[in-house]
C-alpha cells in the first residue's frame, strides 16, 4: 500500500472514529469492529486506535467500569456481570481488576431482588422455592447464596 493512501485512510479512519465516538463511549474493541466492517486496513486501525487512546477519546478502564456499574445496579449478580462482559471480548485482566468478586455484592442484589418479588413470594409459599431457586441461578447467583436467602424467615411474613 502507498504511503499517500495509507495517510488518507488513517484520516477517514480518524473522521468516522471521531463521529462513532460522538454518538456513544465505544471500547476500543467495539470501535476497531467498527471500523474493520468498514474495509480499513488493520495497520490504519491500530493507528486510530492509538490516536483515540491517547487523545483521551477511548478510556477501556472507565469504560468497563460503567458498564459493571449498569449492570450491578440492574441487579445481576457479579459473576453474571463479568461472564457477560467476558463474552462481550473484554480484557480478562481489566474485568479481574475491575469487577467485584465479594460475596457482599452478591447478597445485596439477591436481597434487592428477592424483596422486589416477596409478595409472589409470600402468595406462592415454600412450594415453589425450586423454581425461584432456579431462576436466581440463572440470573447468576450462587446456588448456596440463593438457598440462604431462601431460607430467611422474614421473607415469607
């Protein structure tokens, strides 16, 4: 590839990075995806990438510690946020520093969500603990941590 043509792509790179970056935060993953379905070049992408990066336009670390605060609040478990964010292509490393991994948090959005749900709790009883189990568990929750919770006596007065 010329030089002349590389410069060239490297600027439209920079110009349909910038609008991309305007419209939402994008990891750099996210935008290099981006811009590889637009046919440029992986030596213009990598050189987009930095610019971004070093501009200030592309912070991962922040990035992924907002989309682990979304989803925290949403009310998923730790572990099913960081799944999440792993299947997304994100840095393990970043997601082990970043995501939490005590059992405190774990509790709290179980509790959060079990008191969303105590009046079908109350209505259906004890009977139906295995169906609300499972369904914890799929949201992510530990199955000894769903049990405990389960098992509180307040739950069901």
């Amino acid at each position: 590839m010329d030089i002349m043509d590389l410069d060239a792509e490297i600027t439209e790179g920079k110009k349909r990075a910038l609008y991309l970056l305007s419209r939402s935060a994008l990891l750099s993953s996210d935008l290099a995806r981006k811009l590889q379905a637009r046919a440029f070049s992986a030596e213009a992408i990598a050189t987009v990438i930095a610019f971004c990066t070093q501009s200030g336009y592309i912070n991962d670390a922040e990035r992924v510690a907002q989309l682990i605060a979304k989803e925290l609040n949403k009310g998923r478990s730790p572990r099913w946020v960081y799944l999440k964010l792993k299947q997304k292509g994100i840095d393990e490393s970043l997601l082990q520093a970043l995501c939490p991994t005590d059992s405190t948090r774990e509790k709290e959005a179980l509790a959060r969500i079990l008191r969303k749900h105590a009046p079908a709790l109350r209505r259906s009883g004890r009977d139906t603990w295995q169906k609300w189990a499972q369904k914890l568990c799929r949201l992510g929750f530990s199955y000894e941590s769903v049990i405990e919770a389960l098992k509180r006596e307040d739950l069901f007065s």
